[in-house]
C-alpha cells in the first residue's frame, strides 16, 4: 500500500527546500547548484511512479494540495531562478523536473481517478464486448 503520509512528508520538505532556495536568490552567491534539489525532486516522481497503482482518490485527496504546492513553489522559484541567472544547464534541469512533476499529476488524475470519460468508454466496451457474446451463440 502506498504510505500517503510518507509522500505527504517528502512533497512538503521539497516545497520548504524550493522556497528556502528562492530566498537564497537575494544573498551573493547564496546558492550554488541546484542537482540536490533536483536530484530529490527526480527521486520523488521516480518513487511516486513505483506506486502509482495503488494511489486512488483517498490517497490522491491527501497529496493532491502539497502536490499541487511544490508544483507551484518550484515554478515560481524556476522563474526567479532565470530572473537572477538567466538560462543555464542547472535551470534547464529545473525545468525538466517541473515538467516531470506536472506530468506525474496529470497521469495521477487521467489514469488513476474515477472520471466521467473513463465510465462512458467501459460501458462502451462492456455494450461492444455484450453484442459480440451475443452474436456467437
């Protein structure tokens, strides 16, 4: 079973972690490189994936804010980011793990939660897989 809890713990750390570094921003050489936060944020996604099966609409009511959150704070921090140092390899891999932590939100709400869509193609299926049986006998 998926531990919500656990998830919850290592989203609101990252969230701290992202805003702490954006405050850094306005200190001289107050950050260095961001492949820690980075690498924490992959590690994160990579971990979620593992477990994305057992996370349903319970488990997504609990870490849907805090993700929603760390979206938020690493985006503003990528923008503030860009601001002092313009574009470089650090803020392209930033970038990148924004992109992977919306793409994790966006498979955990398509593939993962109940939706309206989704019922309408199983009973689509279920009236096609009937009339096939149907037609057998």
């Amino acid at each position: 079973m998926c531990d919500v809890i656990e998830m919850t713990t290592r989203i609101t750390k990252l969230s701290q972690s992202g805003f702490n570094n954006r405050l850094k921003l306005f200190i001289p050489k107050g950050i260095g490189s961001l492949r820690t936060f980075n690498r924490r944020i992959e590690s994160l996604v990579d971990d979620t994936y593992d477990v994305i099966n057992e996370i349903g609409e319970a488990e997504y009511a609990v870490i849907q804010e805090p993700l929603d959150l760390l979206i938020s704070v690493v985006s503003d921090f990528l923008l503030a980011y860009k601001k002092r140092y313009n574009v470089n390899q650090d803020a392209e891999d930033l970038e990148g793990m924004l992109s992977y932590l919306q793409e994790l939100r966006n498979d955990i709400q398509r593939f993962r939660l109940p939706s309206s869509q989704n019922k309408a193609w199983t009973q689509k299926l279920e009236s096609i897989s009937n009339l096939m049986r149907s037609h057998r006998v």
